[in-house]
C-alpha cells in the first residue's frame, strides 16, 4: 500500500486544533501562495542567469519582486483574518515532489497564522533592506548579482516557513545557507570575508544534521513528515523519541540562530555587507530556529527535558552575547553580539511552552523591525565615515547625520526596554512569562532575562555614545555626511516600526489570540494592560536595571574622554572581546582533536592501505629483478645449457636401465 508522506486538502477534514486545513475553496490569494517564492525565485534567476545584460535594471527588478511577494503576504493575511479561527489554517497543494516506490512526497504550503507572520517580515523587512541596498551597493561593481543572492535568500527563507512538512522545510533550510554562505562571503577578496563565510557555512551543517537526523525519526517512527502527521501524534511516540527529536531540533535551530554552543559563526559573518547583516542576521535567518521551535511546539511539550534545556540554552545564550556586546568596538560586532542575546530572549521563551509562545514571536517580529534599523543604521554611518567601523573613531556624529541619529536613537530606545516603545511591550512579556511559568526554575530563567535587560542596556547606550555624543575622535580623511534618501527612508520607516509595533501586537493578547490556531496557548491567558506591565515586580526591576545599566554606561563613557585605542582591561573584559573564548574552544575541542584524527588516517593510509598495494608491486618488482638475471641474451649460453640439460637427462635414464 502506498505511503501518503505529505497529505493534500481533499485527504483532510475540518476540525478545530493548531493543526487544521479547511477543504473549502481558498480563494485567488491562497490557492495560488507559492507566488510568494515564486517572485523572489524568478528574481534571483534573471538576475543571476541573466548575466552582464541586467546589470542596468537588475537592482530594480530584485527590489520590485519581493515587494510584490509582500504586497501578496497582506492579502493573504486579510483572508486569513476573515475566517473564522480555527478555519485560519491552509493547506495549498503546489505539486507532487517526487515519488519512489510505496513513498509519495507533495510539495505543499500551509498558510496560517505563525507562518504568514513570518512571511510578512520576511518580505516587508526584506523589501525595506533591498531599497536601502540600492544606495549602499551603488557604486559595487557586482551589484546586480549581490540583488540576485538577496532575492535567493528570500525565496529559501519564505520555503522554510511556508513549507507544510519537515522535508520541504528542510530543503528552504539549506537554501538559506547557500544564500547565506553567497551573501557573508559577497566580497570575496577579501580574505577574512571568504574565512567567514565558509566558518558560518560549515557550524551551520553541524546544526543541519542534528535536523536532518530528526527528520529521519520522524519518517520511522510516524511514518510521515507532514507537520500533521508528526506534531498531532507527537505525544504518542513515547518520551525516549519525543526527547531525542526534541535535543536534535534544538541542535538544528542552535546552528540557524546562533545558540550556545553553535554561535561562533554569528561575529565573523559582519565581514558581510550590512545589508546582509540587516537582512540575515537581524530579521530572518537567524530566527529561523525560533520558527522551528514554536512550529514543533507539541514534540518539545511531550518531552519536558528538551524542553527545559531549550528555555536553559536561551537564557545562557542571552547573557553570553550580552557580555560580548559589552566589550566590542566594531559598531556591527556590538550589535551582532546583542543579536545572539535578543535571540536568546526568543529562545527561551520558546522553551517555556504555549505561556511563551506568543512572547517569543512577537519579540521575534518587533526585533526584525529595530533589530534590523540599527544595523541599516551602523551601515549609514560606515557609509558616512569611509567604512570605518571602530566606535572609538566616531563620537559626535549626531550632528553631522541627524536623520541616522534619530532613527538609529528609537532603536536604541526600543531595545533597551524604554517604555511604551516596541521592545517593551514584548521584552517584558518573556519576563512576565518566564516568572509565571512556576518553579524554581522558572525565577531562575526570569532572573536571567532580567540581567540581561541590565546588560543590554549597558552595551546599547555604549553604542550610542561612543557613536554619536562626544568629542569627535575622526580620522584626518573622515568628512561624515548623511546618506541618501534610498538608504534613510528604510531607516525611518523600520524606526516607526519600533516605536509601535510592540503595543499594536501585545496590548489586549490579540497577537496571542490570532496567533493560537497555530501554535495552541496556555490555559489561562495573562493579558498584558498597561496596569500590569507598570506595577508588577518583575517589570519595574527591569526597568530599574534598564535605567541602571543606562546610567553606569553613561558614567563609563559619556563623562571621561574616550581613547581612541582600546585599553587593555580586566580578564572579563578580554574574555568579553575574545567571544568568551568561544573559537579557542571549537578551536581545543574539534578542531585540533580533527586535524590530529586526519593525519592519523593519512597516516594509516600512507603505511599500512598504500603498503599493501605497493608491497605487492614490490614483490613483483624486486623477483623479476631476480629472474631477469637468468636470461642473458646470448645464444650460445642457452646452447651450452642445453647440451648440459640433454647429458643430464641421458645420464638419469642410463642410470635408471
């Protein structure tokens, strides 16, 4: 009997659950979703197919294509917001995949909730960061191709949340890393940009195969990878199996998005343009391990070890790339760091089950947004100071780019918890959720949150004076000047974004509700009003750290000059700008044990696999030496040998009668 692996809308019935396809008629929009991808794709292969022809209009077409894919994600939101929730879930079949022996795999999308409001960051930040590159890239001679691996890069991360299965997740998966691969390492020439891409490249495929692994289980022990398949029946499977898929999708979203102990790549990868840093390390690919976790929210609730460790590994991620960010003077690297910690809020949210889900997404989606606008930020700075990167060659700058200052201000603002701003409403909405998830360790986890809202105030008010107030500590050559109105405009529009997205997805749980189709929710919902979010302890701590860690940054750098060479510091401090020592470990733990296990194979290939293939032509060799010196040449030799070859015989036989 043949094996259904990816089920279509005629094989499923209507039902109420976060896992439900309606057979109803979808619509224009919805039936026909894969133009999502379908506009990105056909981007990237004009662009990239196309050659030196396109080079005129190339960036052109590879901004247009993903605002169309964006333009079509709001209509498919609006239809989703006129069904009836529990019929917000659709599946659209595209085509049959491939299919071998009793195994038939279809390519289908699933539109509802969690996935569309990934595809709307995807394509709504993604298209904000394409007009900005229009500005950055002008004058790159290699522009037109840098549009054509962005437009890539969209098109594998809106298959990996749009994908109604494992497998077809998994494929979006892996074209994200190529794409990011191409994009870190754009400018090739450069050797650390090259180093990089390849590091991120390589500690992703660890990830990559603790999920390919679980995909493998998945398809033994259900018999199927649909998301239906596999997370309706999760918690039959018994907690050895739920565990075990659990630890290896943690592995797999650890390498995505840049989690202890798969983080080490995340830094090296700002060799990359800053769009690409915006784009890729700020809005998308590194929440693609959020995404997972939320989506496969039932297996990690069957198995509370994975889980827990999920909501451990956020909370220490957190703090580490807090710590780091504390330390670095590469404006990019700072705020790369702070990525890893924001993530790590996400992480840990995850990890709390459905009272986080809603939290970690909608810190997710408000982080995409000023995330995203520091970094086009950093970028117009750099733009304005020759590509300088070092905050201590900046100081004073608000005055000489007074629109990157602002927009790069409510960023800050946003991210460091200020009130009523974005990162407020859902920052505190993973520390209310972390403390109410009971227990020891959930204080444990809701402390840890808290000293990381400390700490990222901290770094984040470092950043800004250090960039913007001060003396100016300018290079002789620096003459700073605000950018173009292609790259500021982003800038201004994902500003707004942080201003307020946050209250318009938190205030009233209506993110929380239209998410719940999707992901499930808790049992009792903790709505988030303003009374709440002002008088509970755990939010007046946070901002009580969030104004400390403000005020001891602002005593360190904002009162004393700055040295515009970095002093050498105490052991935290150098442990802090060597990443915690995070490569020197992979570097004593893998990579020398590797290259000693390498040359040990050669070693046992060189002596004892090619000794025994030589050894043999060697005998050969050396007894043909030996035989050759019986064969002389010389007729009369064989002659004489013969005549004594005859008398012997003769001899024998005269003996014998």
């Amino acid at each position: 009997m043949a094996v259904t692996v990816f089920t279509t809308v005629s094989d499923v019935t209507l039902a109420a659950g976060p896992h439900t396809v309606t057979t109803e008629a979808t619509g224009a929009v919805l039936s026909n979703a894969w133009l999502l991808i379908a506009f990105p794709l056909a981007g990237a292969a004009v662009l990239l197919l196309g050659g030196r022809r396109t080079d005129g209009w190339g960036h052109w077409l590879g901004t247009a294509l993903p605002l169309a894919s964006f333009g079509w994600a709001v209509l498919a939101l609006l239809r989703l917001l006129e069904a009836d929730p529990v019929q917000r879930s659709r599946e659209v079949p595209v085509y049959e995949w491939f299919s071998a022996g009793d195994v038939t795999v279809r390519a289908n999308l699933l539109i509802d909730p969690l996935s569309i409001s990934f595809a709307l960051l995807i394509t709504g930040v993604g298209s904000l960061i394409h007009i900005y590159s229009v500005g950055y890239m002008a004058h790159d001679a290699n522009r037109r191709r840098f549009f054509g691996y962005l437009n890539l890069f969209v098109a594998a991360m809106l298959v990996l949340v749009l994908a109604d299965n494992f497998a077809l997740l998994f494929l979006g998966w892996e074209g994200v890393g190529l794409a990011s691969y191409l994009l870190i390492g754009f400018w090739q020439q450069r050797p650390a940009a090259a180093v990089a891409a390849k590091k991120a490249f390589l500690i992703n495929r660890v990830g990559d195969l603790g999920l390919l692994i679980a995909i493998m289980l998945m398809f033994g022990v259900f018999g199927t990878v649909a998301f239906g398949g596999v997370l309706d029946n999760a918690g039959e499977a018994g907690p050895v199996v739920t565990t075990a898929l659990g630890l290896l999708l943690l592995l797999g979203a650890c390498g995505k998005s840049a989690q202890l102990p798969l983080q080490a790549w995340l830094l090296d990868a700002m060799e990359g343009p800053t769009p690409v840093s915006a784009l890729i390390h700020a809005a998308t690919m590194v929440t693609a391990g959020v995404y997972l976790i939320v989506r496969a929210g039932p297996i990690f609730e069957a198995a509370p070890a994975a889980q827990t460790t999920t909501a451990v590994v956020g909370a220490a991620t957190l703090l580490a790339g807090a710590v780091i960010g504390c330390a670095k003077d590469d404006i990019k690297k700072a705020l790369a760091g702070s990525t890893m910690s924001q993530i790590g809020y996400m992480t840990l949210a995850a990890g709390l089950g459905p009272v986080g889900y809603a939290a970690a997404i909608a810190h997710l989606l408000t982080h995409g947004f000023f995330k995203a606008g520091l970094f086009l930020g950093a970028g117009s700075v750099m733009h304005g100071m020759n590509d300088e990167v070092d905050m201590r060659r900046f100081g004073g700058l608000r005055t000489a780019m007074p629109i990157t200052f602002a927009t790069f201000g409510l960023g800050y603002l946003a991210i460091i918890g200020f009130p009523f701003l974005s990162g407020w409403w859902t920052k505190e909405g993973i520390i209310e959720a972390a403390f109410t998830s009971g227990g020891l360790s959930g204080q444990l986890l809701g402390t840890a949150a808290l000293v990381g809202a400390g700490l990222t105030a901290f770094y984040m008010t470092r950043v800004m004076i250090l960039t913007f107030f001060g003396t100016r500590r300018w290079d002789d050559g620096a003459h700073p000047h605000e950018s173009p109105a292609s790259m500021t405009a982003p800038m201004v529009v994902l500003a707004l974004g942080s201003v307020f997205l946050g209250g318009l997805l938190v205030f009233g749980y209506r993110f929380a509700a239209f998410l719940e189709p999707a992901v499930g929710g808790p049992e009792e919902h903790h709505a988030f009003s303003l009374a709440t979010m002002l008088t509970s302890v755990p939010s007046l701590a946070a901002l009580a750290l969030m104004v400390g860690g403000a005020a001891v940054a602002w005593f360190m750098y904002g009162r004393a000059p700055v040295a515009r060479v970095a002093p050498a510091g105490n052991p935290v401090t150098v442990a802090a700008r060597n990443e915690l020592y995070g490569n020197a470990i992979n570097e004593g733990l893998f990579m020398r044990p590797g290259n000693t296990l390498t040359r040990a194979m050669v070693a046992i290939d060189t002596t004892v696999v090619d000794g025994m293939v030589t050894g043999v032509g060697t005998t050969v060799r050396e007894g043909s030496q030996g035989l050759r010196t019986v064969q002389t040449g010389f007729a009369r030799t064989y002659a004489l040998t013969m005549l004594f070859g005859a008398a012997i015989v003769v001899a024998t036989l005269a003996v014998r009668i």
